[in-house]
C-alpha cells in the first residue's frame, strides 16, 4: 500500500504523540487508524533520517553472495546481530573481500526491509578492524598464493646488468622517484620511464596492476621504448598505507610480468606480498636502484684492470714463446751445414746413377743375345705348326664326314618311319577320309547335316560327295547314281540287303 504526506504526518504525530504523553487506554479511540505498510513507511523513513551515517564495528556472519551479484550478511557482537547487504555495484568496489569471522568497520545507512519488519544496514564502504585481522588476512592470502606457485623460486629471472631502459611505477610526487633518479644518476646514468599512480588508498592496487601490465604490452623496437627492469616503488608507511601492494591482483601482475620486477614498497623492515611474487626484493627505493644498474666507475676500473691484466698475460705469452723457441732452436743443425751434406751426397749419387746406367745396360744387352741364341727360327716354327694343323685338319674332316653319313642314316630311318605313320599309307590299304567343306576331318555322324557337302579321299583321288538324308535319301541337290538306281528298282521292298 502507497502512503501519501498526509499519512506520513499523521504517523510522525502518532509517534510523537506516543512518546510524549504514554497512553493509559482512556483517549486510545481518538488516534488514527493506520495501515501496516503506512506504519512501516514511517519508521522506514524516521530510521534512515535518524542514522544517514554510521559506522559500526562487528564480525562478518553468514556471508552470501546473490545470483544478482549482491551480498548478505550480518555483522554481530557478543551481545547483537545487524542484518547488512551490500549492492552489486558498491561490492566491485570494496578494498577487501569480505570472508566469514572478518572483524570489519563498515560504513554506510540504516534502513528497514517492511518484507519482513527488520531493520539492515546498506554497505556503503568496508575496512578492517584492527590490525591483527589485517594480519590474519594478510598471512591467509599469502598462503594461499604461494600453494598456487607464484612466489615459487623457479619463477623468479635474473636482473640485465646493464638495462637500456628502466620502468618506474610510483607516484610522481613523492620522494622515491627523487631518490631512484639521483641514485641511478650517481652510478650509471639510464633511461627511465615513469608510470604514476597512486600508491594508496582506493583502486591504488588496480593503479599499480595495470601499470605493471602497461609496461608488458609495450612492443620492442615502438615509439615508447620497452623497458628492460621494473621498479615498483613506494615509502615506507603502516600496515593499512602499503595494504595496495598486499592486493592480489597486484601480486599476480608482478608475478605474470614477462620484463624482471624489482620490489621496493617501504622501509627495510616493511614486507608486502609483491616482495614475495618480484624477480628481486630491494629493501628501500634507493637499493632498488643500485640492483639495477651497476656504479659506471667501477665498471671503467674493472674494465682498465682487465684490459691491465690482458696486456701483460699477453706480454708472458710471447716471452714465453719466445723462450721455447729459443731452446727448441739450439736443439736444431744448422740449416746451412744440412745443404752442404745433402749437396755433396746428392753428387755422389748421381756419379753412381751414370755408372750403374752403363752397367745395366751391358748386362741386359748380353742377356738378350743369351735369350736369342736359344732361340728356335721363327720359320721352322711355323711349317711345324702348318703340318700339325694340316694333319689336324685331315683328321677332322674324315671325322666330320663320317659323322654326316651317321646323321644321313639315322635321318632316313626317321623318314621311312615317319612316312609308315602318314594318312597316304593307310588309305593305300584301303581307308578313306572324309573332310567338310572347311578341310576338316570328319570324325562323328553327329555333325553331320542331311545335303551337307563331303570331300572323300582315297589314295589315289578325291571324290565328293553328299550327306544322305535321315530315311536314306539323298539330300537336295545330290544325284544318285544309275547303277544304284537300278539296283534300287530291281530290289524289291522285303528285300533284305548284304554288308557287301
């Protein structure tokens, strides 16, 4: 039911009516008569006017987080319960994740849910109570990161001795920028590229995240030039003043960066989470700097001392070669008297070559006469061997002739035997053949077809003829023989005829 001003005056006056003069039951009939969700406007409206803005201190119970993104609680103490909710919008927007048996403070109106006649309070803002639950929380979410790997020794990558460009994330107002340019001035001068943020307070921990990942996206060879360390600085403070570097989503950004993370969040004894996920811990802003780059003097001295050292390595090496040359020289003849000995065999070497040279050649001239003398003339040779392959030729071809004559006997006795097996010998002794019109041997009367053209041959001639019918008559176009037909005239119908 809506309520209108009228009613909402007449409930403020009921109220005030109510608390200055108690009723006794005499005059109870003359109040006005009010709806239950009218009544409850009105202490919805006195309660929110009454408490705008409070602060109040109690234990998370009962956390639930909603499908729509809201969340309900209730904050108690030894002594009462306050129902809180805090919108979707508002609960993105909390510095801490609230958790059940958190103490926190949290700031914000009271107001009353008619749904259900109790009064709540929204949740406008929310920190933690003391510094004993910062710590607790503190001690929480770093165990639970380091389970996951991310302050992992393996992770860590060493620092570039010597980086070209140096990455700063710091506020540009406070003295730790000062600080790291007047040391790096001092020990090596570099480049530096500083991205501000804001190093506490609310979203400082997003600030600090994304500039970390800022840095990352910049590609190598760009217009901004990618650096090759970062330094995550701020001073020193309390627990709550560094809690911006405890925020997980900066330690994961320090543990994902692809480019070395050098810490450097507070005083020497200040420690955050982002000291555990850095490539390296510095403990004040200005060792930040000394990890980063070397003293340039230093450098030069060292290099002037190791070039010192390479000269005069350098030096002992030759005068040691030369040494060793030297001993291994007196070790060798002279080159000179070497010539004069290899000369003076090299002469008498080649007054023995012309000798032995006229020597052999005598000694292989009179072994050549030797072997002549012993042997044979070349034409008696020759009418010896023409003899032999003479007689060798006669002997072979009486020998090829009486072959021939064996091969011409056995040839014809393979004749006259071939011809006692040809067709011409049988048909001599009385047989003859038939062939069809193709030059085929007819073989069966089964292929043979009434009128159908034969060729019989004897041995001394071919006749043809033609295929009787299946009654004995001769097929169409075939003759019979006068002396066949007489002889078929003459017979008479009984009679029987003869083989022969």
């Amino acid at each position: 039911m809506s309520t209108t001003p009228l009613a909402g005056a007449v409930g403020l006056a009921i109220l005030s009516q109510m608390t200055d003069h108690p009723s006794t039951g005499a005059g109870d009939h003359n109040l006005p008569v009010l709806s239950v969700g009218e009544i409850s406007q009105v202490l919805k409206r006195h309660v929110e006017g009454a408490f705008e803005h409070v602060r109040v201190r109690g234990e998370i119970s009962g956390l639930r987080r909603a499908g729509s993104g809201h969340l309900y609680f209730a904050l108690k103490d030894d002594t009462a319960v306050l129902k809180g909710v805090c919108w979707r919008g508002t609960a993105g927007r909390l510095g801490i994740q609230p958790a059940d048996g958190m103490d926190v403070v949290v700031t914000g109106r009271l107001t009353t849910y008619p749904g259900r006649s109790e009064y709540q309070m929204v949740v406008a803002a929310m920190d933690l109570a003391g510094e004993g639950a910062l710590l607790k929380l503190l001690e929480d979410r770093r165990k639970r990161l380091a389970a996951e790997g991310l302050f992992d020794a393996e992770r860590k990558r060493p620092i570039p001795f010597l980086p070209a460009v140096i990455g700063v994330v710091t506020s540009p107002t406070g003295a730790v920028i000062r600080d790291i340019l007047h040391r790096l001035a001092d020990r090596f001068p570099r480049r530096v590229l500083l991205w501000p943020v804001a190093v506490q307070g609310t979203g400082a921990a997003e600030q600090v995240a994304a500039a970390i990942a800022g840095f990352n996206d910049l590609a190598p060879g760009g217009a901004v030039p990618r650096p090759d360390v970062l330094i995550v600085a701020r001073g020193g403070g309390s627990l709550e003043d560094l809690w911006a570097f405890n925020e997980e989503v900066t330690v994961r950004a320090a543990a994902a960066s692809a480019i070395p993370v050098i810490a450097a969040v507070g005083h020497e004894t200040d420690t955050t989470l982002i000291d555990c996920a850095a490539d390296r811990r510095a403990p004040t802003p200005s060792a930040a700097a000394e990890m980063a780059v070397p003293v340039r003097t230093d450098l030069i001295a060292r290099v002037m001392t190791l070039e010192a050292r390479q000269v005069g390595a350098f030096n002992r090496l030759i005068g040691h070669g030369r040494t060793r040359l030297e001993g291994l020289a007196r070790g060798l003849p002279r080159p000179d008297r070497l010539v004069e000995e290899a000369r003076q065999r090299l002469d008498d070497w080649a007054d023995r070559l012309r000798q032995s040279l006229a020597v052999g050649l005598d000694r292989r001239h009179q072994k050549l006469a030797t072997l002549a003398a012993g042997l044979s003339s070349p034409r008696t040779r020759i009418d010896h061997e023409r003899s032999r392959v003479q007689g060798e030729g006669r002997a072979l071809a009486a020998a090829m002739r009486a072959r021939i004559e064996t091969s011409r006997r056995r040839l014809d006795q393979a004749a006259a035997l071939l011809e006692s097996y040809s067709y011409q010998r049988v048909l001599e002794r009385g047989f003859v053949l038939a062939t069809d019109p193709a030059g085929h041997a007819v073989t069966s009367a089964r292929g043979l077809k009434p009128a159908m053209r034969l060729a019989l041959h004897f041995h001394d001639g071919k006749a043809d003829v033609a295929v009787a019918g299946t009654d004995g008559s001769p097929g169409p176009g075939a003759s019979t023989p006068p002396a066949r037909r007489r002889r078929a005239q003459g017979r008479r119908s009984d009679d029987q005829g003869t083989l022969l």
